[in-house]
C-alpha cells in the first residue's frame, strides 16, 4: 500500500515537472518570435522622421500596411512596428501589432 502511494505521488510529481517544462518551452517560443517580428532596437524616431512625423501621410500608411505581412514573416523593416508602436489609435492597421501586444503582456 505505501509503495503504491509513493509510486503515485512519483508519478504526480513527474506530470507537474513536465507539464512546466513545456509550458515554459511554448512561453518561451512565443517571446522570441514577439523579439524577431517587433526589435527593441528599431529606430522609429528616423522612420517616422522619413515621414516628417506625419501618421496621416498616405505614403506612411501604405508603407506600414506592406511591411505588415513582412512583419508577420519576421522580415519587417519596422515601419509597421513604428507606425503602430507611436500610432496605436490606427486600429485597421495596427490589429495584429495590438493583439502581440496585450499577448506579450499576458506571457511576462
């Protein structure tokens, strides 16, 4: 009977070790990919001093809009990061960057 307690208490111990072990491993993979798609090292001030720091510029807007899907692949220039980052009231542009954010949040 004590053996069976034991083996059972083993056995639970061991679940929980490897239930955080691949909860940590899942928390981790979602922050590096937020680090590759979103640099803390992106310089805005010089991308949004390209555009005189104008986020109504048609050009700002398209330019952001197309370096989105980029974004997405980890291949952005960061104008989407920067239009987002300082702009966030562009809710159709910046829905993605939004949704990273409040999830980066919740991981830390």
């Amino acid at each position: 009977m004590q053996a069976k307690r034991k083996f059972a208490v083993i056995a639970a111990i061991t679940v929980l070790l490897i239930g955080a072990f691949i909860s940590f491993y899942i928390l981790k993979i979602q922050t590096i990919s937020n680090y590759r798609k979103y640099p803390p090292t992106t310089d805005c001030d010089t991308i949004v001093n390209m555009y005189n720091g104008n986020f109504d510029d048609p050009n700002f807007i398209k330019y952001a809009a197309i370096d989105k899907t980029n974004t997405e692949d980890e291949k952005g220039a960061g104008i989407y990061q920067c239009f987002c980052q300082l702009n966030p009231k562009s809710s159709d542009t910046c829905s993605d960057f939004t949704l990273d954010k409040y999830k980066a949040l919740a991981l830390s």
